[in-house]
C-alpha cells in the first residue's frame, strides 16, 4: 500500500523533520517574537495609553503592567499565551524595560516638563 493511500482527502500532508522543519521553526519564532515585541511597544506607547484604560489602570507606581495584563489585550492574545514569550520579546525592545523577578513590562517614557 503506498504511503499516500493512508492519507485522509483534505488532511495536511505529513511534515517530514530535519534541517528544513527545524529552520521553519526558528523563523516561525523569531517572526511571533518580533509581532509580540511591535505590538507590545504599540499596547505600552504613551499615545495607546491615553486610551487604554484597562492597561494604564493596571500599572503600578514605577509603571510595571503585569504580564497576565498584557496576555489580556487581543492583539497580544492572538499572538501567544505563553508568558515567556511576552518577556522575551519585551526584552529584545529598545522601548521597554522588563522586571522578571515579578513578571512585568513598562514603557520607557521620558517625562515631559514644562
């Protein structure tokens, strides 16, 4: 029996690993990191935070918004659940600063005075 009579019509066809499947994999990462890390700096950005309530009320004193906040916005929830993945890609940002030890993100805004 040939290996393709096995296949159910409409199935994806089996992936075969190696080389090839684990390059994919990496580039599959790399580009949901780098989503992740553009739509964090989009969420945290002092314009978006004029308008977001839920998130600027979630900040704490030094302006840390948890993860589990984070993992609550659609755009970011589309993205990922995983918590580690929101923190790794806050952590390859210019724009962002990343407090592991109690799982929270802040932007880096400077202060405008008068």
């Amino acid at each position: 029996m040939a290996e393709t009579e096995n296949l159910v019509e409409g199935s994806p066809a089996p992936v075969e690993l190696g080389d090839s499947a684990d390059k994919q994999s990496s580039e599959d990462v790399r580009q949901i990191l780098d989503s992740l890390r553009k739509e964090l700096e989009n969420v945290l950005s002092r314009a978006n935070l004029a308008k977001e309530v839920q998130i600027a009320a979630a900040m704490n004193s030094q302006m840390y918004v948890p993860i589990n906040t984070l993992l609550s916005v659609p755009a970011i929830a589309n993205l990922t659940a995983d918590p580690s993945k929101v923190l790794k890609a806050a952590e390859e940002s210019s724009v962002l600063t990343v407090d592991k030890g109690s799982m929270k993100v802040k932007p880096n805004l400077k202060v405008r005075r008068n």
